[in-house]
C-alpha cells in the first residue's frame, strides 16, 4: 500500500454490461430495452436533453434504483456491488463533519477503520490538504466539489459514475478540476453524466447521446489521443461542433 | 459584548417602562391593591417571601428539569422507534395526537389521583406537554434526511442502522433542536398545572394558597419567579441547541 493514493492496486477495471435494461416510473417508461457496453478503463460521457433519463440510468446502474426488466453485470464476470462508486451534482458533503471525515465517510458508514493516511494524501491531491479540518460550509464552491471528489475515490472503487460534478462551477474552476479529475480517474471505468459538449470532448474515449421518449442510445462516437485534451484542440472543436449539431436534432424529435 | 450590553439595556427599559404603565394605572384608576398590587407591593412580597420562594421555586424547578429530561428521552425514543421500524408508525401516531388532543387541565386531576400529591404527578404532566412537540419534530427531522444524503450512503453500502446513526440523526438535529426549545417553553405549564390541581409546594402551590387568602402582591410575587425561572430555561436550552448544532444551516442538499 506505499503507492500513491491516485494509482488504483487493481491491475484493469472491469466493463460493464447492460442488456435489455428497462425502467418505468408508473406508467412513464424512462427506457426500454436499452442494452449498451463500457469497455473496462475506459470514459465514456453521456450526453442528452434534460429530463430524458440519464440520471435515473445512472442511479439504475448505481442500484440505487432497481429496473423493471433487465441485466447490470460487469464484463469480468464478478459481481458491480461494491465496485462502485457515485458522485452527484451535489456535492452531499455532511455538513456536521469535518472535509477529511467527509473524504471517509464511506468507512465510517461500513464500520470500517478509516483510513486517515490515505483521505489526507487524497486531500492533498486535490489540493485540499490544509482545509482537512475545517467544515464544508466554510469552502467555495469549487473546493467542495474537490472534497466530494476526494471522497470519491477514497472508496477505492474501480466503476465511477459521475452525474454532472462540475457543473455548478464557473468555468475556470470547472476546467481546472476536468484537468485534475482526468488524471486522478485513470485506469477506472468512468460513466460520465455532462451538459456540457466540452467537458465531454476533453475527457472522454467515447461519446453516448441520449435521445427520444422512451430514450435511446446513439451510435458511440470515438474521441481519439489522450486526455485531458487541450480546450483549443481543433479536433477537438471540430468534435464539439459535431456533438452539439447533434444533440440540437435530438432534442427536436 | 456591546451586543449584550445592548440586550441588556433595552430589556431593562421595557421593564422599567412596563413597571411604570403598571403603576400609572392603578393610581390612575384606584385598583385595590387585593384586585392588583403595584409593583411596590410585589417587590416587598418578594423580599419578605423570599425563603419560601426560594424552596418552592427549587420544587417547580426539578419538576420541570425531571419532566424535560424524562419527555425528551420518551420522545426522542418514539421518534427513532417510528423512523427504523415502520409499522410502529401507525400504531403510535395515534396515541401522539391523543396525547396533544386531551388538554392537560383535564388530565391533570386525574395524574394527581394515580400519582399522587407529591412531585410525580407533575413530572407527567410537564413529560405530556412536551411528548409531542419533541416528538413530532424529531420524526420529521428523521423522515426528511435529503434523499441525495442517503443514496450516496446506499452506494457505500451502509447498513440500516448505520444510516439511521450517522446520516438520518445527524441531519434531524436541526428539526429536533427546535422541539427542544418548544419543549423547554412549554414544560413548565405542565408542572404548574398539576402544583395548581394538588400539591404540597412549588410555585403553583404558593399561588394556588396566596390566592385563596387574596395575598394578590404573592401571587404575583410567584409569577415572577416563575417567569424568571422560564426565561432562564429557555435560554439555556437554546444555548445548549446552539453548541450542539454546530454547523450553519445547509440550503439546497435535496
């Protein structure tokens, strides 16, 4: 355990595998007989509409909400539970405890001794190693979303379900954090919640769009080279552009 | 500091000014001072009475602390017992009106029939007065922990237990604060209630005993104290609320 704390112990991530997934609220069906696949250690961004129901695919993926029909299992074969860790649009930090015990707060919650080295080396990798004591109401915005990402990876976990966490943040602070964030998740399987077709550009392998009532998923757009890409890439430009166009004829039918 | 001083002062000036109007009118209207005392009178009862006042306030006093401490356990316990097992919740919601509906004057004789003149009685009246104030918040406050606080719990694979311990009974504290300070107000009507029903001291017993013998300037001597006594409470209680909520007030945590 001398390794940093940003370099996973696992040797590669699983994928995961959705097949013929389906989910209704009452009488709503949100999806229908989605089936699509992570390829392990990759990014894949998800985008689409409001409201089309990529937050509750990722909170069905989370298994927090449990799916009429259908199949979540990881490409490894073994069991997702507990090999998963999510991070909302809120940073849900406790109010009542200190950032590093938010950073373990997962331990706390298990029962388990916590970790105090590695929430402090977590801390300081996202560059929040001084304010390990104070309380999450004394932090910017952006801090915040450092601290919540920081607990984020203290769970150790290599699938990461990310629903929007840099989007209450202006823009520098986000583009900071993309940086920070697309090397702290290396070698993690990471679907990612986004709006924003930069973000996704810069740090995904692989773009999904959502679209329709029920939805469905686009064809996958590959993004080459490494991440995270610069924000004046011309490819990258070319692609947001691209991205955009479509999501504008998605959200028209 | 210039704060306090602040406070103080002007609570001084309402006083003194309240103090005035009272003497003001009851020369201006010649009130008997066995229909209302000026505030002479009660000032000379208070000091004249003061012994007894002294030991009777000490009486009211542990029945309040007593009925405070043994409600807001009862309370507090009701309230986790409704959250972690939910049947429950059916079976003593009812009995959580029942206790807010039937008034506690009606209640009080019959407390003092079962219980006793002696300082049980009391210490029941003042555990039903503030039963349901404690817990009806604290419930609230356990049934409404942010949805977005327990998935992210859910994902850690918390137990039940866990959640309730660390996520639902930090989050109500706040809810559970503000029952604590309704309870701490409205705790000494229940004992002064069931001192006024039958008793052999406590301020009640004073009042209910000057009362009788039109010594009006004891009865007032007596509301005084307890209304120090109150204000006192109350403020310790919504000290103690402060040092254990200790973090501000989160907007928007779903």
């Amino acid at each position: 355990m001398n390794a940093p704390p940003s370099i996973p112990s696992w040797s590669q991530p699983p994928g995961i595998r959705i097949e013929n997934l389906t989910l209704r609220f009452g009488d709503e069906t949100v999806f229908e007989n989605l089936s699509f696949e992570i390829e392990g250690g990759s990014f894949v961004a998800l985008l689409g509409p409001s409201g089309i129901g990529k937050t509750s695919l990722l909170k069905t993926i989370a298994g927090l909400t449990p799916p009429v029909a259908g199949c979540i299992s990881a490409s490894d074969g073994a069991p997702l539970a507990h090999r998963i860790a999510y991070m909302g649009q809120q940073d849900l930090l406790f109010p009542w405890l200190s950032v590093l015990n938010n950073v373990m707060l997962g331990s706390r919650l298990r029962g388990e001794k916590p970790d105090r080295a590695r929430a402090r080396a977590l801390l300081a990798e996202v560059g929040l190693a001084e304010r390990a004591d104070a309380l999450p109401a004394t932090l910017s915005g952006g801090m915040r979303q450092r601290a919540a990402l920081a607990r984020t990876l203290y769970e150790h976990r290599p699938v990461l379900l990310l629903d929007e966490p840099f989007s209450a943040l202006d823009a520098i602070t986000r583009a900071r954090l993309q940086e920070r964030a697309a090397e702290l998740l290396r070698n993690h399987t990471v679907l990612l919640i986004t709006h924003d077709p930069m973000e996704a550009c810069r740090l995904s392998h692989q773009l999904r769009v959502m679209t329709g009532y029920p939805a469905t998923l686009g064809e996958p757009i590959e993004v080459p080279g490494a991440t995270p890409r610069a924000p004046d890439d011309p490819a990258l430009l070319n692609l947001q552009a691209e991205l955009l166009k479509r999501l504008l004829a998605g959200s028209e039918t | 500091m210039k704060n306090a001083v602040l406070i103080a002062a002007r609570s001084l000036a309402i006083f003194a000014g309240f103090l005035m109007l009272w003497q003001a009118a009851i020369s201006l209207f010649a009130i008997p001072p066995y229909l209302l005392p000026g505030p002479a009178d009660v000032a000379a009862a208070l000091w004249t009475g003061r012994a007894s006042l002294w030991s009777n306030m000490l009486v009211t006093l542990a029945e309040i602390l007593l009925g405070l401490g043994f409600g807001v356990l009862v309370g507090a316990a009701t309230a986790l017992a409704m959250t972690a097992v939910k049947p429950l919740r059916r079976w003593l919601m009812p009995v959580l009106i029942v206790s807010q509906a039937i008034p506690i004057f009606a209640l009080a004789p019959l407390l003092v029939l079962w219980f006793g003149f002696g300082m049980a009685s009391k210490v029941i009246a003042a555990m039903l007065v503030i039963y349901f104030p404690v817990t009806a918040t604290f419930f609230d406050g356990l049934r409404r922990t942010g949805a977005g606080l327990l998935d992210l719990a859910d994902t850690m694979n918390a137990s039940p237990t866990r959640i309730l311990w660390h996520v639902r009974l930090p989050a109500a504290l706040p809810a559970f604060g503000s029952g604590l300070r309704v309870a701490a107000a409205v705790a000494p009507i229940g004992a002064i209630i069931g001192e006024w029903v039958g008793s052999a001291g406590g301020l009640g017993f004073v009042m209910l005993n000057a009362n009788a013998r039109l010594q009006t300037d004891m009865v007032f001597a007596a509301l005084f104290v307890l209304a120090l006594l109150a204000v006192a409470l109350w403020a310790i209680v919504d000290r103690l609320v402060k040092w254990l909520i200790f973090w501000p007030p989160e907007t928007g945590q779903g």
